[in-house]
C-alpha cells in the first residue's frame, strides 16, 4: 500500500481523533466530579446532622421518660463523701435508651471505673457517638459521648424538676454537641456551659468542621441548631436558664 493512503498513525498505534476522544471524555468526568463530589460530601454531612439530631431527640426523650417516672430530670453526678466520682446521668436514662440488661449489671454502689462496672463501661453506645466524629474510645478503652449535658439542669449531687425552669422548657437547654475534650459515657462530670461563640474553643458546643453551628436538645425535647447568627440575647437566655446554680456543684473536676 503506498504512503499516499496509508491511514496515519501516532506512535502509540491510535490516530489522532481516538487521542481527542480521550481528552474529551477525561475532561467531562473531571468536570462531573468536580460537580458532583462537593454535593456528595454535601449530602453526607446533612445525612451525619441529621443522625446526630436523632441521637439528640433520643437522649431528649430519655430524659422526659425519667422525669415522667421520678418526678425529675436526673441527678447530674454522684459522689462519695471523699470527692469520689460515683455514677452519672449518662448511666441513669439508660434503661430509657436502650433494650439492655446494662444497667442491671452495674453495681450502683461502686463508682463506674471500679474492677466491677469498669468492664461494662467499655461499652460502645451508638446513641452517644455523632458520625461526624471517628473517635469511640479513650485511652482507657471507655466507650465515649460526644454530648455533654446543661450543667444548671444536670450537675453534682442534686436534680432538677421542669418546675424549677422558670423560664420556661422551651427556654432551656438539655444536651448538645461537643466538639473535642470527649469524656467516658460513664463518667459522672459529664456537663459543660456554652460558651460564645459556639465552636471555639476545642471542647465547647459545636461540631467537626467548625463551622460556629451546634446543635442542642431544648427543655422540651425538640431539638434546634443554633449558630453565630443566631441572637445573641437568646444565646445567652439560653446559657443561664433555667437558672443560677451554685458553682460548686457545676465544676467538671
């Protein structure tokens, strides 16, 4: 066959228009990811708020449960009269949470890192965890929460009733998100104050990608996402409400 009709070819054996289908073809998938991965990572961050919201609305309504039952919202931490950290509110709206033979096992008596109950607090508990974290246990093997509670409703030797909330349940807060300085479920301390902005610093209310949002269980159990825009005056409603506890019992040491 003469060169004159010869089909040319590249070196690599493919003519000139398979190397542009190529390109072309590359470059649309690059363009599809660069338009579709954001909203994929997009909707998994919705779906973990989302999860965590649930998580929220749950330990809400643990909390109304026992109340129903005890006429209270749950002492906050128990001590033994040496400072000895006993048992906290984590462990006490447990039978309201989960369909488990737990709370039965733990001796009540001895505090929650003891030979006896250590082992049951190395326990997992999914209701505890938000999906925008990867971290489940301590150092120590202890299965973690990543929500504190309102130290004014759930603090040192002492429980609050929703006739204490005088401003109101819709007014107050329960639990919300923290973002760092995780603690053991069982850990009797398990309360932190908001402080402002939400987010800052590492170990306030606020989520992983640090966007100033957090969200929190309300007195009422509904669950709401407050961030910097949100007014300042009510952000600050919300962290004294429902109302002045002595300092001595909201202390996290």
């Amino acid at each position: 066959m003469s060169n004159d009709t010869a089909e040319t070819k590249t070196p690599a054996g493919k003519s000139p228009g398979s190397w542009i289908s190529i390109a072309v073809t590359v470059l649309c998938i690059a363009v599809l990811a660069s338009v579709l991965v954001p909203q994929i990572l997009k909707a998994r961050q919705l779906a973990r708020r989302i999860h965590s919201k649930n998580n929220l609305m749950q330990i809400g309504l643990a909390l109304h449960n026992y109340h129903d039952v005890h006429d209270s919202f749950p002492i906050g931490g128990t001590f033994a009269s040496d400072g000895t950290p006993i048992h906290g509110w984590c462990i006490r709206i447990h039978p309201y949470m989960e369909a488990s033979s737990l709370y039965s096992e733990v001796n009540h008596h001895l505090p929650w890192d003891h030979p006896v109950n250590e082992g049951l607090f190395r326990t997992k508990m999914p209701a505890w965890l938000n999906p925008e974290f990867d971290v489940s246990y301590d150092s120590q093997g202890h299965g973690l929460t990543h929500y504190f509670g309102n130290p004014a409703v759930l603090h040192r030797q002492n429980s609050v009733s929703k006739k204490d909330m005088t401003s109101g349940l819709a007014n107050s807060w329960l639990a919300g998100e923290i973002n760092g300085r995780f603690q053991p479920w069982g850990y009797p301390l398990n309360w932190r104050a908001i402080e402002l902005p939400l987010g800052d610093p590492l170990g306030n209310y606020g989520t992983a990608n640090g966007d100033g949002t957090a969200q929190f269980c309300l007195g009422d159990g509904a669950v709401r996402r407050l961030h910097g825009e949100t007014d300042q005056q009510i952000l600050q409603q919300l962290t004294n409400a429902p109302q002045k506890v002595a300092e001595e019992l909201t202390t996290e040491s």
